[in-house]
C-alpha cells in the first residue's frame, strides 16, 4: 500500500490553528520569489499548487492564510507517523517525510485484510497524530501510489489485481512515471493519449519514439512493476534554499542568507539524528544559471556555524560574480547516524561551545517557537526593539 498525508504541512499547522478549518490556507514564506510548501485543499480550488511561486499564488487566491513553515514541528510529527507504519509492518519504505510504500503481505494474519489494516492505519493517524491520510492498496507500488492519488483526500481505495489493468486502461496517459509534459507531447502526435492506447502499441514503436524509457512506459501500461518494497532508505541530504525578493550582488546579504539557511540545516540534522561529511553551496544567477560547489570536511559536523565556515569558503572560493544572485542554497551531504559517529572535536574549543549553544537554541524552539531565539546577525536591523 501507498500511504500519503493529505496537504501535511498545512494539516500539520491547522492543529494548533483549527478556526482555519474550511478555509484558503499556504504552508510557505511570504516572500513573492518564494515558492508554495503546501495549500489547503480549498486553496487548491482557486489554482494554488506546491511549488508554485507566492506571487502567482497569492494572486490565485488573496483570501488564502499564510502560514509560515515550521520544519522542525514536520519533522517531528514524520517520526511519529513513521513509528505508526513500522508497527503495522517491518516493510516501510519512506518516500518523504508524509508518504511511505508499506508491504503489509505478513501483517494480514495478525490484524485482518489489506483495507482492514489500511482503515487501522487512517484511524490511528487521525486519533494520535490529528491529521488525515489517503491509502492506495494493490499488488505492485506503482499501482498502488496511483489508488492513494485517486482517493483523496482522507480516502482509501483498493484496486484488486483483477481489477489492475481494465483500470489502468481508464486513466490519461500522464498517470505513468515517466511521463510528463513533454513526453506527453511526445505521444499525442502520435495519438497517443491515454494507458490503453500505450497498451495498444507495439513495444517497438514505443522504443523508437522514446528510446530506453519505451519499455518501461509499455510495462506500466499492463501494471507490471515488479520493485519490493524497500525499507532501508536512507536520506542522501538536507539542506535548505532561499530566492531573494531581488536579485543582489551584496556579500553582506548573501553571509547573513548563508548563516539563516545553515541554521535551517543543521536543526534538520539533528532532529534527525544525523551529522554531514560534505558541505554543498548552490548559487543562481539572475539569468537562472546554477553553480554548485561543495567541500568534504575533516570531521562529520551538526553544527550550523562549522556548516556556515565551510559555506562561505566555497563562496569566496568563486571570485568575483559576473552576474547578481537570483537564489542562494546550503546542503549537508554524505550524511551518517550521529548515534554511531564520533563526533571529533578541533582543537579550537570554540567549536564545542556552538555546538553546545545551537543544541540550547533547539530546546528553547521546541518550547517557544523557532523565531524565540536567534543569532544576533540574523535579527532584523530595522525592526523595533520590544
């Protein structure tokens, strides 16, 4: 099965917020070049999507609710979602923080049929967590996260393997992996609109309109999707990225962003219980241009200011900008389990006391909120004093 939440982060946010039940709500920072997290769904009504930028969104639906995102509280409430699959069944496999494939084959003795055990798992994440899920269930993954689409939200729908094809065969061809827009264009010159008219296509003439990708588009198209569910999956990065309001060449502003989005990181991190190897920085240019460089560090790190060092070495390392700066980005990449790393300490105390400050500032958060304390380059300089 296919588990998905349904609009998690503003799911999420509504629990401590129930008077905006009902109505247009965005999960996303307020910024115009900053993009759409997540929308109610009766947000989505007027057009808003994730992703979409909040200029666009905020002109779609200008009653919607801005809310702005607390990862932190996200990832707390994944964990707990996670713990709720993993004592259905040993065969999780995460997908992202709100959505998991579940083999739940070795379950159905022990709590009943696959919509039985998928009506436990809507209940329990309703009673312990206070938000819904939408349950796909079929004999392969591909099947199944089709079904959870079609059934939200807060739905659950079981395509039996009988069932399998003729319902394939209902659906537009963009309902396959692999096919997106172009791809789709790809096929409609050839008249190709639906799963049925891929069935109905020789292999051969799918291959030569799209190469390597033919015979996997084809297999779907019959639901043939033989991949296990995999329930080792370990995250290969964390990071955070910001798109500034304008495009700027200001050292000053592009420091102060790296320290705000190694903050974000590195709380990520250790919510997650994980130390990085690797430090990437991510630049673009106003013509939308992208650099990336990155830079493996001595010792596995949590720490936003060693993350925020090595940040802005790479981007010292570029030299003069020929161009002004569209977006700025932090990652943290060959990440480790913290519980079994030893974290190595420089000679430099220094580092032992920013580590030990940033680990305060997350119990201070989890207490008050994620704005209560904040290092002193990242206050607003014109903002009053209380």
């Amino acid at each position: 099965m296919h588990v998905d939440m349904d609009a998690f982060f503003v799911s999420v946010e509504l629990r401590s917020r129930p008077g905006l039940r009902g109505k247009p709500v965005i999960v996303g920072y307020p910024a115009d070049r900053s993009v759409v997290l997540s929308a109610s769904y009766e947000a989505r009504k007027f057009g808003v999507k994730s992703a979409m930028p909040m200029a666009i969104a905020a002109r779609m639906c200008p009653s919607a609710v801005i809310i702005e995102p607390r990862h932190k509280l996200y990832y707390e409430v994944s964990a707990q979602l996670m713990a709720i699959f993993g004592s259905i069944t040993d065969l999780v496999e995460p997908l992202s923080v709100d959505e998991a494939f579940l083999d739940v084959g070795g379950a159905i003795r022990r709590l009943g049929s696959p919509e039985e055990i998928g009506g436990i798992i809507r209940r329990r994440v309703r009673d312990e967590l206070g938000i819904t899920a939408s349950v796909g269930i079929a004999a392969s993954k591909f099947v199944a996260k089709i079904a959870s689409t079609r059934c939200k939200p807060d739905g659950l729908l079981l395509i039996g393997p009988d069932e399998t094809v003729p319902y394939l065969h209902s659906l537009p061809v963009n309902a396959l992996w692999g096919v997106g827009a172009k791809t789709g264009e790809v096929l409609a010159r050839m008249g190709i609109r639906t799963v049925a008219d891929v069935a109905a296509t020789p292999l051969s003439s799918l291959k030569k309109l799209l190469g390597a990708s033919g015979e996997h588009v084809y297999r779907l198209s019959w639901g043939i999707d033989p991949r296990p569910v995999t329930p080792v999956r370990v995250e290969k990065s964390i990071g955070a990225e910001e798109t500034f309001a304008v495009d700027t060449a200001d050292d000053a502003l592009l420091h102060r962003e790296l320290l705000r989005l190694s903050h974000r990181t590195a709380e990520r991190l250790r919510s997650a219980g994980l130390v990085t190897r690797t430090v990437s920085l991510k630049l673009r240019y106003t013509d939308f241009s992208t650099i990336t460089r990155s830079r493996t560090v001595h010792a596995p790190v949590d720490s936003a200011q060693l993350i925020y060092g090595v940040a802005v070495q790479l981007l010292e390392s570029l030299g003069p900008r020929a161009m002004t700066v569209r977006l700025v980005g932090v990652r943290a990449e060959q990440l480790e389990d913290a519980a079994q790393t030893s974290l190595q300490l420089s000679l430099d105390r220094r580092d032992d006391n920013w580590r030990a400050a940033e680990q305060a500032l997350d119990r201070v958060a989890e207490k008050f909120g994620s704005k209560s304390v904040l290092p002193a380059r990242l206050l607003d300089p014109h903002q009053d004093a209380d």
